[in-house]
C-alpha cells in the first residue's frame, strides 16, 4: 500500500463509520415521526367520532351535566391533539436535522472516494510513464548493442 493511500483509506473507514451512524439515526427520526403522526391521527380521528356520537345523543336529548362532560372531554382531546401536534413538529425538525446530517456523511465520504480515485488514477498515469520510460531505455540498450561492432 502506497504510503499516500493509508490516510484516505482511514478517512474514508471513519466517513463510512460516521454516514452508518448518520444513517441509523435517520432511521430512528423517521420512525419517532411515523409514530408521532400516527399518533396525532388516530387523536384526531377519536375526537372526531366523539363529536359524532355527541351530536347523535344531542339530537336524542341530553341533559345539560352530559353536555358539559361531553363538551369537558372534548375539550381535553382538543388539548391532548395540540400536545401531539407539538411533539410531531419537534420529531419533523429531528428528522429535518437527520437528513441534513446524512447528506453531509455522505458528501463526505463521495468526497473522500474521488480523492482516493484520483490519487489511483495519478499513481496508474506515473507507474505507465515508468513502464514507458524502461521500455525505452531498454529499446535504446539493444539499439546500442546491435550497432556496437565490438559486441559481434
């Protein structure tokens, strides 16, 4: 291994290391925001279909105590999707974070590996003006020889 090579094959390791790290944390935003719609729907869904069987046991006649409880119940699911919502704006911002934070691994790492492939490339175009030059020397050597009249 060129001694050039070892540096950028560490950096490239501790970038793919880090784009892992990126990448799993990516994963768990993801998830926790899944969740934290998941969860705000299924809020505002009950809420919904409270409001629904209210409106069915209003039409029925309810009293005014019943009202007040429904109404006081409502009133708590209302806070409780606020709650929620504010929890999926913070999971949305994570998750915001998260891919920033993976894309700049990434970059990293893509930025890493055309280093290392340019490096390669430059030590293939100096190993072929090597092998060219050899070549040569060694074609001038028999030329030499073959018009040295003391070497018949």
């Amino acid at each position: 291994m060129k001694s050039n090579e070892l540096p950028l094959t560490t950096l490239i390791e501790l970038a793919t290391d880090e784009l892992d790290d990126a990448q799993r944390a990516l994963g768990q935003a993801q998830q926790a925001c899944s969740e934290a719609e998941s969860q705000t729907e299924s809020l505002i869904q009950y809420r919904d279909e409270y409001r629904s069987r209210l409106t069915l046991s209003a039409q029925a006649g309810l009293s005014g105590a019943n009202w007040r409880n429904f109404q006081t119940f409502i009133d708590t699911l209302d806070a409780a999707i606020e709650q929620q919502r504010r929890v999926l704006a913070v999971a949305q911002q994570k998750l915001d974070a998260a891919r920033a934070a993976w894309a700049e691994k990434r970059r990293k790492v893509t930025s890493y590996e055309a280093l290392a492939e340019r490096a390669r490339q430059r030590e293939q175009v100096v190993f072929a003006r090597r092998e060219q030059r050899e070549s040569d020397e060694h074609a001038a050597k028999v030329m030499r020889l073959r018009n040295d009249p003391s070497h018949d």
